[in-house]
C-alpha cells in the first residue's frame, strides 16, 4: 500500500491580513524550532535599495551581515508581516535567510517576526499596527530607538546652540 507522503514543509497561503495588506498564513500545525521557509531575493547593495524605495511606503528590504548587503524579498516569505508578539524569528545562516518558528504554531495562525529595522533615515517611520497587548508602537528595533533618539537630541541641542549665538 502506498504511503502517505510527508513533508517537512508547511503549506502556506497568502491572505488579507488585519495588520496590514496581505500576510502569510500556515495551512498545517508547525512545531517550535522549525524552519519554515528562506527569504530570499536578489542581492542588493543598501544604495541601490533605498534609491528603489525612495518613493516606496511598502518595503521588502532585508537588510542583513555586515556588508550593508540586502535582500530584496522576492516570493512567499516577503509577506510577513512584523509583531511585537511574534511566532517566529529571522535567522541568518551562510549569507541566507531563514524564518523559524519560535514557538509551536496552529494551523490557520499568521506567521509574523519581529523586523527590527535599523539604519532607517531620520525621516522614516515604521509605526507597528500589529495590534498585541505589548505592543511597542514601532518595527524599529531598540538599538535603532536609541540610535534615533541620540540624533534628535544633538539636534535639539544645536538648534539651541544656533539660537543663543
Ligand atoms: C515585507 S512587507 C510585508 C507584506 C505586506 N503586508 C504586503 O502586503 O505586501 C513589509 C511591509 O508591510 C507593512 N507592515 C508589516 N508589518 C506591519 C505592522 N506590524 N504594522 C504596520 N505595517 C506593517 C509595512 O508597510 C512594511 O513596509
Ligand atoms: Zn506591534
């Protein structure tokens, strides 16, 4: 008798998502610590990237390594969305990326990471409508907060300096 065939790989679907646009959704139950699928894309450099996202609201930029290399995420993975209470994590792994359930996952359920974005123009917003209790109101990450908050305070403090003189 034949049988079953298994596979390691849940199915997933892209559907509306309450948090924003679209998201993408497990059809099986995966267990904690899987990994789900890469996110992958042409290679960019972080220049390139930004001046083809100038005028973009959307990003699918993966920035990752030490290089200022990027991803420009191209197939399934792109459409997770960011949660401040997420059910999986990005892992790098020999120039690759990978999504991994950090928890066990119920068929249905959205996959989400956190993105932690950093290196953001001082513009830039990313306010998070993820919509969990915890909620940090941002996908910034905390290095970039601090980051972003050091910049504004040198300003404030040279805008001083420029009105006394
Ligand atoms: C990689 S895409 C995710 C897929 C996107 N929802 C779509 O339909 O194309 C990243 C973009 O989704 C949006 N996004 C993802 N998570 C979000 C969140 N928690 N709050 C607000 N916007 C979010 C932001 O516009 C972000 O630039
Ligand atoms: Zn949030």
């Amino acid at each position: 008798m034949p049988r079953a065939k298994t596979t390691n790989s849940p199915r997933l679907l892209i559907r509306s998502s309450s948090i924003h646009a679209a998201g993408c959704y497990t059809l099986d139950a995966i267990p904690r610590g899987r990994r789900i699928i890469e996110y992958d894309g042409p290679r960019l450099s972080k220049e390139l990237a930004d001046e083809r996202y100038a005028d973009r609201i959307v990003t699918y930029i993966f920035g990752f390594g030490d290089n200022g290399a990027v991803i420009d995420g191209f197939g399934t993975a792109m459409f997770l969305n960011h949660s401040c209470a997420p059910n999986c994590e990005s892992e790098e792994r020999g120039g690759r990326v990978f999504v991994r359930a950090i928890r066990n996952i119920a068929a249905g359920e959205e996959l989400l990471y956190e993105y932690n974005l950093y290196d953001a123009d001082e513009a830039d917003k990313a306010d998070c409508y993820c919509g969990a209790p915890q909620c940090r109101g941002t996908m910034f990450s905390d290095t970039e907060l601090e980051r972003r908050a050091r910049l504004a305070k040198r300003k404030q403090a040279k805008k001083a300096e420029t009105a006394k003189a």
